[in-house]
C-alpha cells in the first residue's frame, strides 16, 4: 500500500514504524510519494527535480551522509552540504530529526532504528525462517512446497544458505551420495548428475568431511564431456561441425555419456579450486584448466554464456543469466581478459533490468565476487522476494545467499 496522492494519504501498511508527533506510532507506506526533491537511492541523488517514490529499503535513512533540514523536507548528501546556497547547516545522521512528506508524513527526533521495523534483514530473516519450515521431515529439501522427494540442488542451496544457523548440518546430503562419491539429481536417483561439484563446494562451507569430499573429488577427476574421447573427437572436427567449440576443451556434463554444460563444469571447477586452493598439480591442475579453457571456448560471441555451446549452426546463441553468471564465479580467480569483461559488461547491463528472482540472485552473487555495487540490486531482490511468494526452494535459497552475501560471505568466491 502507498499514498496515493497529494492531499491525503490512504491506508498505511505495517512495514515501517515512523514516530508522530505525540509519539504516536505509524507505518509508513511500502512505497512513499515525497516532494522532498531527490529520489533517496542508499546516499545517492536521482531526479531532483520532481517528486519520486521511494521504495521501503531507500527511506532507511540508515546512512552516515548529513542530513539538512531545509523547507521542512529531508535531503540526504553524500558526506557535504546541499544545496549550499540555502546556507543550510548539516548535522551527523544519527536520529532523523525532521523530515516532511508530502506535509503529513513527519519524523520527530526519533531514533533511526525504532524508524525501520520492516528491511533487509527482516526480510533475510523471514526467508530463512521460509527454507527451515521446508525441510523434509527426513532432512533435505524438495524442489516444490508440496513435494516430499529430495532433490540435491535445493538442499544444497539451502544448506549454504543457513550455514550459520548452527542447527544446520550435513548428515542429508552426506546420506545422499553414491558409493563412488557421486550425487544424483535426487536423492533417490540410481545414477550420478552434474550436481556432485555444487554438493562438494557445499560440503567445503560447512565444516570438514576428509572422507565424503575425497570420494567426491576423486569422482570429479575422472569424469569428463564425450567430446573429450578420440572417437567424438574426430566426429565433432569432420562430419558434426554444426556446433562450434574446440573439443580439445572439455569439462563436466550433467549426465555421464553426454557432453561438457556450462553450468555443471562450472560448479566443478569451483569445488576443485576449493578443495585445492594450493599446490595444485597434476591431474587435479589439468582438470581445472580444462574446464577453465572450456568456459571460455563455450562463451557467447557477444558477451556471456549460454547453457551449451555459443555458436549453433553458425547462429551465435543468446546469453543466460544464471548461466553467465554461474560461469564468471568459475573464473574470477582467472586471469582477467576479454571474454571475461565482456561477460561482466553483458551481466552488468541485463542484470540492471531483470525480475527473475533466480537469475537475479546469480548475478548479485557474481557482480559481489568482483567487487560490484550490488545494494541497488539487493534493494529489488529484496522486494521481490518478500513475502512467501517463492514456491521452488532452490530458488527461495539462493534468493537469501544473495541478499546475505555482504553479511556472511559470499560461499561461490573462490580468489585463489
């Protein structure tokens, strides 16, 4: 709910708490018009010039810019005086002592903490609470609310996303995997899935398994993309030339028997990187550098990464959100190059503009890896997110590892 105009304001939601005058307690609306002039984004100016919205995560005011008090309306700079020719005085932010909206909305001298009941961290914190009341009765997570079966990629997610809750533990994913180290997609599959090298990242972040991770790497080290054999690889260089990639540069594919996949190889190189953040030699180099040169083959002409291949019967393919990003956390401890920065121009640009709450949460968690502003991004997740409106719980997981990501650390960073 909002206000809706100008002359009077309409039914306030219960998101926010302002302090009126008399100390009666108000929430403000979810969304906010104000005349205040500049739409408050963090401590950045946008649009002076007419009144704009602000959403619930820009009127914070949680901020260490000065506020001016000017014309009854709250103006919030970035660490100097505005507008210096109305010969304001500024003041630390710490209470927000007076500010107008719309001449009915007002603060007074009240602490910046007792403004905001409802931000980020109460959502992040109601996502959380969403993922524990979703675990299986058995352990584990499912795909769909009204699903009992475990599937390995949600409880992954999940388990990395409540990783500092200390009633987290590993025992559903260690009791899913295969005698010879793999994961399934589920944990009832017969058969091992491109899922092993995000079940053995996970396993790194939540404590130490010597014996579940080395079956797991070892597993890891022997499979590989059909395009790796001699016979596919002639196939692939006389009579199929219809994809375009160098078969010389395989990785992992997300079902033995089948070839290299971006997102699969991907996760595995992350796993082994992780595994072995030094004194990598051997076979365990040569893999990860064959999966890193396959990323690269694998990138689309114009910046990112499909789920396959970038060239399809000469047709350059387009680009995935998840996919690129995904693919970019695989190589951020790669030596910077083009198809790199081509990749994080490409996720920059579309990432500004999706509402995908899945493909969002990837590309804060890549952007975050290279040291990207993502607050205005987290700002939207967050609103798209609130709620218990998130049915797939792999997508509710990742959804709250990106929104924690500055807090807690991001567990896709590998530097080394």
């Amino acid at each position: 709910m909002r206000v809706d105009g100008r002359d009077k304001p309409s039914i306030l939601s219960r998101n926010k708490r302002i302090e009126f005058p008399g100390g009666l307690g108000r929430s403000t609306a979810e969304s906010v018009h104000t005349s205040a002039g500049p739409r408050v984004a963090g401590s950045r100016f946008v649009n002076r010039d007419k009144p704009s919205t602000l959403s619930c995560n820009e009127f914070e005011l949680l901020t260490t810019a000065p506020l001016i008090p000017h014309k009854d309306k709250l103006i919030v700079c970035e660490g100097r005086r505005y507008p210096e020719s109305h010969g304001a005085t500024g003041y630390p932010a710490t209470h927000a002592r007076y500010a107008q909206v719309d001449r009915f909305l007002t603060i007074h001298h009240c602490p910046v903490r007792t403004n905001i009941v409802r931000s980020e961290n109460a959502i992040l914190g109601a996502l959380r609470e969403h993922l524990i009341a979703r675990r299986l009765p058995r352990a584990g997570w499912a795909f769909l609310q009204a699903s009992q079966q475990m599937a390995i990629e949600p409880t992954c997610l999940a388990l990395l996303a409540l990783r500092q809750d200390q009633r987290t533990n590993a025992q559903s994913l260690l009791g899913a995997q295969r005698p010879d180290g793999s994961w399934g997609a589920f944990a009832t599959d017969d058969g091992p899935s491109g899922l092993t090298g995000l079940a053995l990242l996970t396993l790194n972040s939540l404590g130490t398994f010597p014996e579940a991770a080395n079956r797991a790497a070892h597993w890891l080290l022997q499979v590989r993309g059909r395009e790796a054999s001699r016979l596919w690889k002639w196939k692939f260089r006389t009579t199929d030339t219809r994809v375009r990639f160098d078969p010389d540069k395989f990785g992992w594919p997300w079902q033995p028997g089948t070839c290299s996949w971006v997102v699969p190889t991907a996760f595995a190189v992350l796993a082994l990187k992780q595994s072995f953040p030094c004194c990598r030699r051997g076979q365990i180099a040569d893999r990860i550098q064959r999966g890193v040169e396959m990323l690269l083959d694998r990138a689309c002409p114009n910046g990112g990464w499909n789920a396959g291949n970038g060239v399809v019967y000469g047709t350059p393919m387009k680009p995935h959100l998840d996919a690129t990003a995904i693919a970019l956390l695989a190589l951020r401890s790669e030596p910077r190059q083009e198809l790199i920065e081509r990749g994080l121009a490409w996720l920059r640009l579309h990432s500004s503009s999706c509402s995908a709450p899945w493909s969002l949460a990837w590309s804060i968690l890549a952007l975050d890896a290279y040291n990207d502003p993502v607050s205005g991004l987290q700002e939207r997740l967050a609103a798209l997110a609130e709620g218990d409106s998130i049915d797939d719980s792999a997508t509710l997981a990742i959804v709250t590892l990106a929104l924690d990501c500055g807090a807690s650390g991001n567990p896709f960073e590998v530097i080394a």
